[in-house]
C-alpha cells in the first residue's frame, strides 16, 4: 500500500511460519491434521498460536508456562532444552513428542 504523497510502500512484518508435526494423540484436536503451521520466534510464541488455532491444545504441552515434563520437543532435529523459549526458525520443523509409559 502506498503513503500518500511519501513515495514509499508499506511493507507487511515478517512473520515466521514453521511446520508442527501433531501426535496422533493431538489430531482430535486439529480435526485430525497431522502437520500444521504456526507463527512465533520462540516454541513458546508457537505454542500460543497453535493454541489460537487449535483452543484446547496449550493444555496438552505446556503447564505453568514451561512444557510439560511428559513432552519432549525436537526443532530441525534437535532435541530442545531451552524450553518454550526454544528458537524458532524460518521454515523450522517441529516435533511435540509425548512421554511414553511402560514397565
């Protein structure tokens, strides 16, 4: 869009969009899509927006704002230890892994 008289374009923010690969267990949750997009700078900017998209979802990984200890997470391949304020990238992939039980 141009300011008038100014010469110049406004230009939109960058946004950040990484692809969240959704446990089976969470699908219900997404109307049963396995990869979805959010938008944030760090896991836990990403997590509020999945929960924007998604109501119900945040419950499911984070707990006083800290991931919950039976989720584990992996971006680009990485397992995360800095918790939601794990960066994010552009283009980042990430994987909620959740606990499993046994014995």
């Amino acid at each position: 869009m141009k300011l008038e008289g100014a010469g110049l374009t406004r230009v939109r923010p960058f946004v950040l969009m990484a692809t969240v690969v959704i446990p089976a267990l969470l699908r219900k949750l997404t109307n049963g899509q396995d990869r979805v997009t959010a938008s944030g700078r760090n896991l836990g900017q990403v997590v509020a927006d999945l929960e924007r998209q998604f109501p119900g979802l945040r419950e499911h990984l984070v707990e006083d704002d800290e991931l919950k200890p039976s989720v584990a997470v992996s971006i680009d391949g990485e397992m995360g230890m800095a918790g939601v304020l794990e960066p994010v990238r552009e283009n980042s992939e990430i994987f909620f892994i959740p606990a499993i039980g046994g014995g």
